[in-house]
C-alpha cells in the first residue's frame, strides 16, 4: 500500500461541476485539472438538501447533514426573537474539521472558506473569512498581523464587484477579468502563506466559479440553448486562467502534499424563478403585510429596482454581507407579520427556506403545493 502522504491541500471551487468542467477539461482549456484527475480520481458528489452554499460547506467542515447543524441557508431565522441573521461561524454548533485539526496540534490555514468568518483565535490557526464578512478590515483575519502583512496593499478582495443586466461582450470581459483578478490575488496571497509559515492542512476556496456560473451558465452547460455560442469563448477565458494559477500552485507543492478539489453544488441554467410568498398568500397561508414600514421599504426597493443604475451602484458599493444585512433587515419588518403566518418564505431566503409556523397544516401545504 501506498504510504500516507503527511500534508493536505483542499481546494474549493463553489459550484464546481463535471456537467460544466468536463466539457472545459475536452476541450483543453484546463490542462493542469485534466492533468490531477488522470493522475487521481474523480467522482460526482451529492449536494446536501437545501444545495447552497452555506449548509453544503457546513456539512463539509463538520461531516454532518444540515437537519443536524442547522444552517440551511444565508439568512437563519431566529423563532424566539422574531428575526433573521447573516450566519456565520458562531451559527455553527458543532466542532469542524480545524477545529478537531488544530486542537490535535496541527497546524491550519484557510482562506475564504465559507462560514469560517468570524475567524475562531484560536492558536495552530490562520484564518482568512470568507463572503460572508464584512468589507476587508482586521476583523476578517486571524491572527491581526495578517491583515497587514497580505492583505491591506495586495490587492486582495472577499468578492469582486459584480454587477450585470447587460449580455454585450465587453460587460461579459469586464466581469470575467475582474473574477479572475480577484482569484488570481487570493491564489497569491494563499501562495505566500504557504511559503511563510508551517501548515498541515491548508484550505483554498475559489468563490468566482460559482458567481460566474450564476451570470453565465447558459453559456457553459452543455443543457442550454445557448451553450457552445461565441461566448463561451469569452465567459471560458476565466476557467483558462483559473487553471494556471492553479496549476502553478500545485506544482510548487512537496511531494508529501495530498491535494483534494472539492465543491459544494452543482449548477443549472435559469429557466423559471419561483417566488412562493404569493403562492402561498393565494393558497391563504400568508397574510399581506399592512405595516407601514414594511410598505416603505418594499417600495424603496421597487424603486430600485425600476433603476437599474441605483441597484448596480447598490451591488457595486455595498458588500455581499451589507446586502444581505438590509435584505435580513427588511425580513425583520416582515417577520413581525410573518411570525403571525401559519407558513412563509423570508424573502432572499433564496431557494429553499418555507418556515412553518402551524405544524398542523404541514400536510396540507404540502399537498397544495405539490399539486400548484
Ligand atoms: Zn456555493
């Protein structure tokens, strides 16, 4: 048998799928992936229920299903206060795998791992948060000296600013290299860390995959329409230059490094979106909300959304984490009414989150549903 290799390297690719990858493995774009699966192996993982990312790589980091650590989603709904919340590493109740890790005297390194903001200062650990932070500060890292050492002059960012609502070529070049930049930044800061201090397990997570895929899998899944048009060229360029940072990472790795590439979900093209409050409201499980408040903000953000220039200015200056506080902010106002709901969808609650009050009508709900 094979000795046992004393190091490992995980990279994390949100959203990574064979149905997207395999295509661009084909046709050359990404000879250093191509390269590790013929050497390795490889296989179709599935997600947990809900698919997202926040239980997903929960369920990764503590090896339990998300009935059992409880994070289904961005937003966790708080019964005995009547609110929402951003969850982050504090959500998680269960010891993970840097914990058990760095409590065995190993020493960890993770950068942009979801859930592990904020950074657990513990010692045997580095930590760099994931998107669910807020803006790059000190508070993000752990230790402290790491903020200034490879991250306040780098370059280095949680997310890139994406914004879209146009298809034209150039707004597609400009997302895919501002992705890239930012991965190409984070692999570097990662390198670096490497390089400058002993680690046993170290941990990468590339977050662009999976918000390229959110623009642009029409054009990569080999199920849509518009797969294999000119702009798969453009939208691949990333794939492309993700392998080489990747590949020369590895490469600079010892030969007693295990190297794992893991993902969270796959991916699938948008053909319909489901807003369930309104089903549920004609249904007569959800009563309209007659809080002023809650009208005000509602139309705030219709306004905006009428605007497009205001809501990509809002999605450009405002982090993922700040949208999410307003979105759970506005989920707040609305709790108070929902909370009075026998069954309801916290709005971005993105796919998956029905709270039900009124166990009762469980049944029932389900039934109406299923037959909608
Ligand atoms: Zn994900």
């Amino acid at each position: 048998m094979e000795e046992l290799k004393n190091k490992v390297f995980i990279l994390g690719l949100d959203g990574g799928t064979w149905k997207i990858l395999d295509p661009l493995l084909q046709k050359g774009l990404m000879p250093n992936l191509k390269k590790m699966v013929e050497e390795g192996t490889k296989g179709t993982l599935r997600s947990t229920v809900p698919p997202l990312t926040p239980p997903a790589w929960t369920s990764f980091q503590t090896g339990v299903n998300p009935g059992k650590h409880g994070i289904f989603d961005f937003l966790g709904f708080d019964p005995t206060k009547k609110k929402t919340y951003v969850v982050n590493s504090n959500s998680i109740p269960l010891k993970t795998i840097w914990d058990i890790a760095s409590n065995s005297g190993k020493k960890v390194i993770t950068v942009n791992v979801p859930l592990t903001y904020p950074p657990k200062r513990e010692p045997n650990r580095i930590t760099i948060g994931c998107m669910l932070s807020p803006k790059e500060n000190v508070d993000i890292v752990w230790p402290k000296e790491i903020f200034e050492k490879y991250i306040k002059r780098s370059g280095y960012k949680i997310l890139g600013a994406y914004s879209t609502g146009s298809l034209k070529d150039s707004a597609i070049e400009a997302i895919i290299n501002e992705a890239t930049e930012v991965e190409r930044a984070r692999i570097e800061v990662s390198r670096r860390l490497m390089a400058d201090y002993p680690w046993d397990l170290f941990m990468l997570q590339i977050q662009s995959t999976d918000h390229v895929q959110h623009f642009f899998s029409h054009y990569l899944d080999p199920d849509s329409p518009d797969f294999g048009s000119h702009k798969y060229a453009l939208v691949s360029k990333f794939y492309q230059e993700l392998d080489e940072e990747v590949g020369k990472l590895v490469q600079s790795l010892d030969e007693n490094v295990t190297v794992i590439i893991a993902s969270d979900h796959g991916f699938h093209y948008f053909k319909k979106y489901v807003n369930i409050n309104p089903l549920l409201r004609t249904q007569g499980f959800l009563e309209e909300s007659e809080s002023l408040e809650v009208n005000v903000i509602e139309k705030c953000i219709k306004f905006l959304r009428r605007n497009k220039i205001l809501m990509w200015s809002a999605k450009i200056f405002l982090s993922t984490s700040i949208q999410l506080k307003i979105l759970a902010a506005v989920n707040n106002v609305n709790a108070k009414d929902w909370f009075r709901a026998k069954v309801f969808m916290p709005r971005g609650g993105i796919f998956a989150s029905i709270f039900i009050n009124d166990k009762v009508c469980l049944q029932s709900i389900q039934k109406k549903l299923l037959n909608y």
